[in-house]
C-alpha cells in the first residue's frame, strides 16, 4: 500500500507495469494472470455485501495455471472457497496468503470457471 507516491527503479530497456486501485475497505480482485490488464478474461464480477462474497467468472485457457490476485483487507477471513466449471465440476484452488494478498490458483478449463469466497468480517 503506497500513499502519495511510489519510487521505482527501472534498468535500461526494461520496462514496468503498473496497476493502481484504491482502497476500498473490502476484498477486491486486483489482478489475475491471464493478462497485464488483470481484467481480460474477467467476464464478470460482483461484490455482495449482505452476504460479504466476492465471485466471478473467468476464460481460463485449458491446462494452464490460473492465477487471482485478492486485495483482503485486515479483519476479513475467508469463510468458504469454490471453484467450478461446466455443470459444476468442482475445480481445485490452491490458496496462498501474504500479508493482505491472497493469490488463488486452478488449472484453466475448457468450460469458464465461476468462483466464490465467501468471508467472515470482524466486528468493528
């Protein structure tokens, strides 16, 4: 997390790339590994707030890793994860936490994937 600005250095013929989203006190999706963009093959994507779940759709490409990248902010904890694909076919996520990111992995399919975490908030 950066406030007002962010030095980086940069070697001769190289290049960075870069992706800034605010904060905005909820788990958000902030990138995936299909593409620099982090939102090409996000087909959608909605936040409940009623239900605390953050889901979506995804294009996965058949045998390849697939990677999220999830902002969780402190005081949120994943309750429930699922992944599927077709007529439900239950997919395997790997999950790996670091701090505030969460990155969530599943080999890519032929069907898209629709996804789900449901967490827990802490009382304030």
């Amino acid at each position: 997390i950066f406030r007002d600005s962010l030095e980086l250095t940069t070697e001769a013929h190289d290049t960075r790339v870069l992706q800034l989203h605010p904060l905005i006190g909820r788990p958000q999706l902030i990138g995936n590994s299909r593409h620099i963009t982090g939102a090409f093959s996000i087909l959608s994507l909605q936040w409940n707030e009623a239900k605390k779940t953050l889901e979506g759709l995804s294009a996965t490409i058949p045998g390849d890793t697939y990677d999220l990248f999830i902002y969780v902010p402190d005081g949120f904890d994943i309750a429930k994860l699922t992944a599927t694909a077709g007529k439900n076919k239950i997919i395997q996520v790997k999950k790996e936490m670091a701090g505030n990111a969460l990155k969530l992995s599943f080999e890519g399919q032929q069907e898209q994937v629709k996804w789900k975490i449901r967490f827990n908030q802490a009382l304030k």
